[in-house]
C-alpha cells in the first residue's frame, strides 16, 4: 500500500476512534450538503482508497469505482446515523497515475 493512502487510512482511523473513545468533546455530526471524496487508486494493494475532509471518520476502499460507490453509500449512512437525509450529494474524485509503454 503506497505511504499517501496508508496516511490517509490512518488520519481517518485516529478520527473515529477519538469520537468513539469521547475524545472529540461534545460531538454532534454536521451533515454536509454534499460530501466530497477523494479516492487514490493504491497499485500495491489493487484497491481505490476513498476519505473525505468533511465527513469525519470515512475511509473506504474497493476494487473498482462502481464497488467503491456501493461502500461509500453504506458506510454513509452509518456515519450519518439517523440525522442524515434520504439522498446527498457526492463528489468523487479520482486519481490514477500508472507508468505507460509507449508505442514507437
């Protein structure tokens, strides 16, 4: 797994368990109008890695974009708990780098 995505599994990590262990003060979650993603496809580990700066705590990862959206709708709902709406918008991006062969 590549450092950047390890650090952002971690900072995530150490988010929620600070809210867990009532570490975080008086905690009531913000809910956001939209919640923006940012997912770095780990080439070690062959899995997108999603966090998000606005929605404290999340940390997803999947093998595919389609299967990464499927977590994240879950793993959504469960941080948001009961004060979440139905629907929310998300914002996703994504970044790939990988190392072509050129043609020549």
């Amino acid at each position: 797994m590549s450092k950047k995505a390890f650090g952002q599994i971690e900072e995530g990590l150490n988010e929620a368990l600070a809210v867990a262990r009532g570490e975080a003060g008086s905690f009531r979650l913000h809910v956001p109008s939209e919640i923006c993603i940012e997912a770095i496809w780990d080439g070690e580990a062959k899995v997108w890695v999603a966090t998000s700066e606005n929605l404290p705590g999340l940390v997803a990862e999947a093998e595919t974009i389609e299967k990464l959206e499927d977590t994240l709708s879950r793993m959504i709902a469960d941080l948001l708990g009961g004060d979440g709406p139905g629907e929310i918008v998300v914002r996703i991006r994504a970044e790939c780098s990988k190392t072509l062969r050129l043609a020549g």
